[in-house]
C-alpha cells in the first residue's frame, strides 16, 4: 500500500523527459471529446458537465497508469495557474444581468457573501469533526506525510 | 462620443470602421469580432495585476475582481458612447471574445486532476470523511443560507436560486430552474463565490483558522470557491489542493441529489 502510494514521488524520481507540449495538450483535447460525448446521456434533472466528467476521466486514466503525470503535468499545471485570468469573461458576463441587480442586487450580493463564507466555513470543520470522530471514537490513523 | 453622431462624412465612416470592428453595427452583429473581447479581458486583467502589485496586496485589487469591475464599466461607458445599452453592447462587442477565454476553462477544470492525483494517499485514506463531510456541510449550509436568504428578505424565486450555488454552474443552472429559481441570478452567484473566495479566500482562511486541518481547507475552498477555490487551494499546499480539486467534484453531485429533496423539503416546489 505505501509502496503504491508514493507511486508520484517515484514518478519524478525517475526524471523522465516530459511529453512535448502538443502531446499533452493531445490528451486534453481527447479526454474532453470523450466527455463531451459522456455528459448528454445523463438525464436532464442530473446534469454532469462536461469538464467535471473530464476531471474524473483524467483521474482514472493518472490512477490506472495508462496517462503518466510527465504526460500531462506542464499544461494542466499551466492552465491552473491561468484560472483566475479565464475567469475575467464570466464576471464581465454580470454586465448582461446589470438588471437584476437593480432590482434585488443588494440583498442578492449580501446572501452570495454569506453563503460562500458559511460554506467555506460548515464544509471545513464538519470535515474536521469528521478526522476527529475517526481519531478519537474509531482509533484510525489520521496522520498524512507532507 | 462623437464619432457616432454622423455630422460629417468623415465622422459618419470612422463610426463604421468602429461599429464594423466591435462586431456592434447592424451587419457585423453576427458576425462580431472576437479580438476586442480578448484585448480587454487581457487588459483589465493586467490593470489589475498592476493595481494589486502597487497597492501591495490590498484585497480589493485582486486581479480577477479588478478585472471585472473595470471591465463591466468600460462596457457600461462604450454603451453609453455607442447609445445602446450594456446587456446589448456586451453581447455583440465582448461576448465573442469573452467566449473564446471561457471555452479554456474546459481544459483548466479537468487539469485539477493532476493536484488531486498528486495526494492520491491522501483520498484514499480519507474517502469516506470526505463525501460524509460534504454531504453534511451541505446540507447544514442549505439550512443557514436558506433562513439567511430569508432574513434579508429575498422572495421565493431568489431565495431556491440561492441554493444550487455550491455546484459548478453548469449544474447549479439547471437545478435552479428545477427548483423554481432563476438560473441567471445563480450563474451570478456562481461566479460571485469564486471572485469572493479569489479576494477574501486567505484573510478568511487566518479569521475562521481553518488552515489547521488541511484536509478540511481544501474542501471548504473548493465547495465555495469552485475551481477559482481549488487554484487557491493549490497554494496553500498540495493536501489543499488535491481536497479541493475532489470536492469541486464530488459537492457537484452532492448537489444534483440533495439540494432538489431540500427544496421540496422546505415547501419551495
């Protein structure tokens, strides 16, 4: 199980060059042409989009060791590191919706802030309370190496 | 401006060369032009990185949230010049553009599998107290952010549209409508979680010390802040960011099934 879990740092270790980057930006684009024909055979009142059926295929395809991270890890690294700047569009998009903020903007803006913190917040020490349950009632390892 | 009011010929053709390169005249609508959308996402985008670099981190001029204000009111300015209104410039001027960055972020949400395959130790050890954890954090959410909407008085319509928003929006839209919410008021509210969690995501981290369980920061980052979320995540550490990376994932099926049964629940449907 260890031997299996450190199966990343072995990975690097071995220092294999990384997949040129049309290579890597190959596998992205297949991977979403798959998705993109997976996401509509789901039923309407259970929508999974596209990217989200992308992210668990990249998974499965890291975790079975048919993709290597040296495949994939210089772009999708890349594109994480642009994800604020590709967000700019969707905020600039709250510009064709200027009247519905005109009409409940206020309070509309007022709840998203408290339901963001509330979820950053709830989500992360019920996850805590759940690590603690597990330590002190089941007596389960909770350590994890950095 | 001007340039639109046809007093001289003169006037009258830059007016066109505008109008036809915005993509806003009558003929080019369609067709519109892609590069003004990308020039001022890059551009604002950029103001805001500068701002935030002179203003020494001052939260309010982080770059995505900068990038939005400005350019939402350069839009708002041109309309005016042009004598339309903001909703209708926006969608044959920018909106062309804005779509081609936005298409990347298909590439940029399945690439969070790398972070999430990088502490591939770290799910496996704690699967379960991640989906339980999500599970109920959401569903003791839904209970806050349903009686908070309340309070501040939202009406009905506003207060189901409130609820999807933990999902990615391409989930929470169509679940919005499901419940009788408004999906356009959601998709904002989508968007405001991330530029939220991209401005306030590390003063909030220090108030609430939530830094302490590391686990339990990355998914609270990625079920508030989406993917934006999970970018923060990754930098605060590699457990953060491979937790958030999972809970984009698996709070957006969370809430495909639970936040329906909440609204019947609560008498919203």
């Amino acid at each position: 199980m260890a031997a299996n879990d450190k199966v990343n740092k072995a990975e690097t270790a071995k220092e294999e060059p990384a997949s040129p980057i049309l290579i890597q930006m190959g596998i992205f684009a297949a991977i979403l042409f798959v998705s993109s024909l997976i996401s509509p055979l789901f039923p309407a009142s259970f929508p999974v989009p596209t990217p989200v059926i992308g992210l668990i295929l990249l998974y499965v395809l890291l975790a079975t060791h048919i993709v290597k991270l040296r495949n994939v890890e210089k772009f999708g690294d890349f594109m994480i590191s642009l994800i604020a700047f590709l967000f700019v569009p969707s905020g600039i998009q709250l510009a064709a919706s200027l009247d519905i903020l005109k009409a409940q903007g206020v309070q509309i803006v007022i709840v998203v802030l408290i339901a963001t913190i509330v979820l950053l917040v709830v989500v992360a020490y019920t996850t805590a309370g759940f690590i603690w349950i597990r330590k002190n009632v089941f007596h389960r390892d909770v350590n994890i190496d950095d | 401006m001007i340039i639109l009011t046809e007093t001289t010929p003169h006037m009258a053709v830059w007016g066109k060369w505008l109008g036809d390169a915005l993509g806003t005249n009558a003929a080019g609508a369609s067709a519109g032009n892609a590069l003004f959308g990308i020039f001022l996402s890059l551009l604002v985008y950029l103001i805001g990185q500068w701002l935030f670099k002179i203003g020494k981190g001052f939260f309010l001029f982080q770059p995505l949230f900068v990038g939005m204000v400005l350019g939402i009111f350069i839009l708002y300015l041109m309309a005016k010049a042009f004598g339309t209104d903001t909703a209708t410039f926006y969608k044959s001027a920018y909106l062309p553009g804005g779509n081609i960055i936005f298409w990347f972020l298909n590439p940029a949400t399945i690439a969070f599998a790398i972070p999430l395959y990088r502490r591939n130790d770290v799910v496996k050890k704690f699967w379960l107290e991640i989906v339980l954890s999500l599970i109920v954090g959401l569903f003791v959410s839904l209970f806050v952010i349903y009686f908070a909407a309340k309070l501040i008085g939202l009406d009905k319509v506003g207060i189901a549209s409130m609820l999807p928003q933990a999902a990615t929006t391409a989930i929470a839209m169509p679940i919005a409508t499901a419940i009788g919410g408004n999906s356009a008021v959601t998709a904002m509210a989508c968007i405001l979680n991330a530029v939220i969690i991209y401005a306030l995501g590390d003063w909030l981290v220090k108030f609430f010390r939530i830094n302490h369980d590391p686990v339990g920061a990355g998914l609270g980052l990625g079920t508030a802040g989406h993917t934006v979320g999970s970018a923060k995540a990754v930098q605060l550490g590699s457990i953060q960011g491979s937790m958030a990376s999972i809970a984009v994932v698996v709070i957006s099926i969370v809430v495909d099934i639970v936040v329906p049964s909440f609204a019947k629940l609560m008498g919203l449907m």
